[in-house]
C-alpha cells in the first residue's frame, strides 16, 4: 500500500532530472501538468504525471484548483547571525551606499560584532526561526554560509550551528565557509587577514561543504580571492565566489576558470565575464531580492546571460544588511519583474538549476525522487511570481509528509 496520493492536481510542475544545470534556452523548458497526480511510498515518489485511478494509498489529499511542484531550493543565505541592522535604513536614506557603511566599520562588521556577542545557543535560536520560516514558504534545501565570526572561535561557531539545524530536522543543507567576507577590525593587513583565513580552511573542512570570498572593493581584490579559492580548492572544498555584486572587478571571470560551482550576484559583470559562461558549468545565482534592496536601477543580466547559454539559478541572499526576507516567492516575483525570467525559467531557476549550484539531491518530483513537494494556494506557476509579496504554500510535505499546513480558520 502506498502512503499518500496527491490528486485532481490543476496543475503540476516537473522540472527535468538532469546531472548539469540547465543552460541558455534549456531554462524555459519545464514540464506542466493539467490535471495531475502525484504517488508516495515511504518517503519517496512512486509516480508523478497525468491523472491515474491506479494506486491506492492510506491518505489522499485532494488538490482541486492547487499547483504541484517540488520543494523549494534556497541556495544563498546567510542564516546563521547575531543582531539586526535596521538602523542602516535611515543612512541609507541620507545617501550611504552599501560599500560606504562597511568601510565606516558598520554593514557586515556590524553583524560580526553582534554574532561574537552571541553564545551558540542566542544564534542557534534565532537562526531556527528563520529557517523555519523558509521552509513555511515552500524551501526544504538550504545553503547557509558562516562569514560573520572572521576568527577561528565564531566561524566555528556558526558552521556548527548550521550543522545542529540540518541534523534536527534533517533537512538538505549545505554549509560554506565565508570566513574573507571581510576585514575585521583588528587585522594588521588584509593579506595577514587572509592568510589566517586560509590557514583555517583544512580544520573548517570538517564542517562545511564550500568556501566562498566576499571580492569586492575595499574588501577582497582577485588576486587575493584566486589565493584563497587556490587553497580552499586544495585542502577539499568546492568553491563559490561573491563575484561583481557592486563593481566589477571581474569575480565571475574567476570563478568560471576556477571551475567554481557558482559565482553569485553578477550585478556588475562585464560582458566577457557573460561570454565565457557558455562554456562553463559555474551556475550564475542572481539575488535580485538584494539590487532591490539596496536600492538600486540596475539588476544582473539575466537574459545576457541566457543568450550567452549560461545556467542560472535565483536565491533570497538571506542576510541582515542587504536582503532581509526568507520569501524565496518574493524574489521570484522580482525575477520576473526585473530579470525579466519566464514562469518556467523561474521555476527552474529555484529547483533542478539551485540544486546544482549547492550540488545537493533536489528540486524535482521524478519517479524514486525524495518525496519533497509543495502545495501552492494558486491555480498556476505564474500566479506565485504575479501576486507578490504573500506566501502562497499551502502544504510543505516533507519525505511524504505534511510538516507544515497555511490554512487556518477563524
Ligand atoms: O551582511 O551585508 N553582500 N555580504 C556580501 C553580504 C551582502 C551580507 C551582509
Ligand atoms: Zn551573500
């Protein structure tokens, strides 16, 4: 007997099972079912497709009018960290930029010191909030980086907390040291800085998945960032780079001959940089949840790069200076507005093609799939993009089952 069965389904969404993202034209091509079902077995999917009288199950829920698809990919966040930066609105407000409050020891550093404040248990708490609240918006993967410690004691202490939350609720989750993700007050040099960073990488190992460098100006140049990314490749790490968010320095030209298996944001890169993706696996993760928020006109290139044959993916960028929402659905309404992304490059963008930037088994509903699948309140995939700003999960259904329900009465 199977488990549950998911039926009447006005809509169901099956991106492809594929072992490379999905690149260029590829990312608008996705499966759409009009009156599917949907067939669970302990845990996993035994069919999914057009509607079936065929199987039997112990429970049923039927879907009249709802849209099927997989959970959620999150593969950019900056969970783990002590503190808020509300404050940062009202000087941003008198015309700071982003890269000014870091340089007058606010933005990041700010975190940092907060985070240092916090024992284990504060950012545990806090970090579980917010996590569960992604998952209440339809997100079962998740990709969590450290980078606010920026000393042995407090990277550690954020890599172990992520790796706490992944062991409770055995969730998908992908840890990345982000230890150069700035330069702490007290570092004689940046170089000094990064040489303690790198020299931290072999015993870090044991708790994350990627190393990642914020390369930026008056933060990490390239240079320094192939010095790191050299090394963090080397003591085992898959590497990712915080490429040409602000300026483009040419972060994503990096990563792609680095073979990273990301660069993200790209806001900022130069039309080279877009070319070689062609020829590259390195996914492109554009946050545009965070050109949003910090208040600026022009977002990353995502349709240069598409034509370019690039795989692209959209993340919130989670964090509590430049993007504070755990609504993936938010950002995807914003890649459509100003990326300028389909419905189905949308969808791609936050399933299969995110779960190939953080190299972890989700993203699609495929026969033998993890059972990870979301109900949404909405009769199409275009309506979530379309009515922005709320959250649209109706059911989050864990290996086969509900672990979180929207609907309520009054
Ligand atoms: O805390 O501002 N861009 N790092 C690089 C961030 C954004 C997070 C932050
Ligand atoms: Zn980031």
């Amino acid at each position: 007997m199977n488990d549950l069965i998911i039926q009447n389904i006005k809509q169901l969404i099956l991106p492809k099972s594929t072992d490379c993202p999905l690149k260029g034209k590829e990312l608008d091509e996705l499966e759409t079912v009009e009156n599917g079902t949907v067939v669970v077995k302990d845990g996993k999917i035994v069919y999914s497709g057009a509607h079936t009288d065929e199987y039997e199950a112990e429970e049923v829920i039927d879907a009249t009018g709802k849209v099927v698809s997989p959970a959620l990919v999150e593969a950019h966040t900056h969970l783990v960290h002590g503190g808020s930066r509300e404050h940062e609105m009202s000087l941003k407000r008198q015309g700071a930029s982003y890269l000014e409050i870091l340089e007058q020891g606010g933005g990041i550093l700010s975190t940092v010191e907060s985070t240092r404040k916090a024992t284990e248990e504060e950012l545990f708490e806090k970090a579980e909030k917010n996590l569960l609240t992604m998952v209440q918006h339809g997100v079962l993967a998740v990709e969590s980086k450290s980078g606010y410690g920026l000393d042995k004691e407090n990277e550690l202490k954020q890599l172990r907390v992520s790796n706490r939350l992944a062991e409770k609720y055995n969730l998908d989750m992908k840890h990345t040291f982000l230890g150069p993700h700035a330069v702490p007050k007290e570092a004689e040099s940046n170089q000094a800085f990064l040489q303690e960073m790198i020299d931290l990488l072999p015993e870090v190992k044991e708790y994350a998945d990627f190393a990642d460098i914020f390369c930026e100006t008056g933060v990490f140049t390239v240079e320094e960032s192939k010095q790191y990314i050299e090394a963090a490749k080397k003591a085992g790490y898959d590497v990712k780079i915080h490429a040409d968010e602000i300026d483009p320095l040419g972060g994503l030209e990096l990563a792609i001959d680095e073979g990273a298996i990301s660069a993200d944001h790209l806001v900022a890169s130069s039309t080279e940089g877009k070319a070689k993706l062609k020829h590259s696996d390195t996914v492109a993760v554009l946050l545009p949840g965070t050109t949003f928020y910090l208040g600026k006109e022009d977002y990353a290139d995502a349709r240069g790069m598409l034509d370019n044959e690039g795989a692209i993916a959209i993340a919130t960028d989670f964090n509590p200076g430049s993007c504070v929402t755990n609504n993936l659905q938010l950002v995807m309404s914003i890649a459509a507005l100003k990326l300028k992304l389909t419905p189905n490059e949308i969808w791609n963008a936050v399933t299969v093609n995110a779960a190939k930037a953080i190299d972890v088994d989700a993203g699609t509903i495929n026969e033998g799939d993890k059972a990870n699948i979301v109900i949404w309140d909405a009769p199409n995939h275009e309506y979530i993009p379309y009515h922005y700003g709320i959250n649209h999960a109706q059911k989050v259904i864990k290996d086969g089952k509900v672990i979180a329900d929207n609907h309520f009465e009054l």
